[in-house]
C-alpha cells in the first residue's frame, strides 16, 4: 500500500485485531481497547518527510503483535520559481517559453497560465501562443500532493510589430537657408515610453 500523504500534524490510524483473548492496542502513549475487533487511534507526526507509526496489539496473555505504517508529512509549500523569461522582458516574437524549477518533498503539479505541464525532475517548461500586444502577466501556480501551493508571476511586454514614427516638422519639401534644421514627430509603440 502506497504511504499517505498529509499537510496534517497527525493522522487517524485505523485497522483491525483478531484473538481469542481480549486485545488492547498502544500507540506511543495511547492505549484504546477495539470495539468488536476494530480501533482507530490519532498519532503526531513528528516531522516532515516519511514519519513510520507503529501500533501494537497485547492480547490478555501477553502476547504481542506490531504492525506500522508510513506517513509522508508535508506541510511546506513547493519551492517554485520562473527562471525565463525575465521580469519586464520584452518579446519581440511569440510564442513566449516559460520555464522553471520546482521542487517539494512529494509529488508536484504546474500550471502556467492555468494549463497543466510536464515536470521533469524538478524542471518544467511551457510555451505559450496567442497573447496580445502589450504589457501582460504569466502566472504559474504549484501545487503538491499535500495539497500545499505556491504561486509566482512575471510581467512582461509582448512586442510584435516595428514602431510607428511621424515626421511632424519640417514639413515634406520644406526650404530652409540654415545649416542645421530641428526634426520633431512623434513614435508609437507598446515597448517606447
């Protein structure tokens, strides 16, 4: 049987006891006598990461049996981070790559963007079409098998076309006696301030 895995300081352990006799069961420091061969007790778990919690049965002659089960403690959120793009980069081409590392004691899930990807190791990568021009923002939200969650975003400006310049003054075909001339028009374009 796989090991549980919980964000939760302690665990409900149930299970079944057959004798003859009449059995009692202990668990570190709590005794419970089963109800028709059944028990159920709450264990601390003591630390993250596989905690092993043992339950012994004593029968009225005295004779033991033990039996333990392991438990994965996981109350930490994963580690995520965006390694690409860079925060306020500007894209000049779609799609854009995304891409990360995550990592955790148990099992992650990624989603940028709300859409699920691959994690391989403790990388991740997706690719990412269809975004208007202009500013925007990539979310990417981390969720492991503890149901913990960490989430992390980046700005970014999607930058597609050339910018378009205005020549304002002098006017096309203007004359002028001076050696110099002041040009001045106007630029558009969603990455020019």
């Amino acid at each position: 049987q796989p090991d549980a895995i919980t964000s939760a300081a302690s665990m409900l352990v149930r299970g079944t006891v057959t004798d003859q006799s009449s059995t009692v069961i202990s668990a570190g420091t709590v005794t419970v006598t089963p109800v028709n061969g059944i028990f159920e007790v709450t264990l601390p778990l003591h630390s993250q990461g596989t905690n092993t919690l043992f339950v012994t049965a004593t029968d009225a002659a005295g004779n033991e049996s033990t039996a333990g089960v392991n438990v994965t403690k996981d109350s930490l959120a994963p580690q995520l981070a965006i390694t690409t793009p860079e925060s306020g980069a500007i894209v000049p081409a779609l799609p854009v790559l995304v891409q990360g590392t995550v990592s955790d004691l148990t099992a992650t899930t990624v989603m940028v963007n709300d859409v699920p990807v691959p994690v391989s190791g403790s990388t991740w990568q997706r690719e990412i079409d269809g975004l208007a021009e202009g500013q925007t923002s990539i979310s990417v939200v981390a969720r492991d098998s503890a149901g913990n969650e960490s989430t992390a975003s980046r700005a970014i400006t999607i930058d597609l076309n050339a910018p378009v310049l205005t020549i304002g003054a002098p006017e096309t075909g203007a004359l002028t006696a001076v050696g110099t001339i002041v040009v001045s028009g106007t630029v558009q374009d969603v990455s020019v301030s």
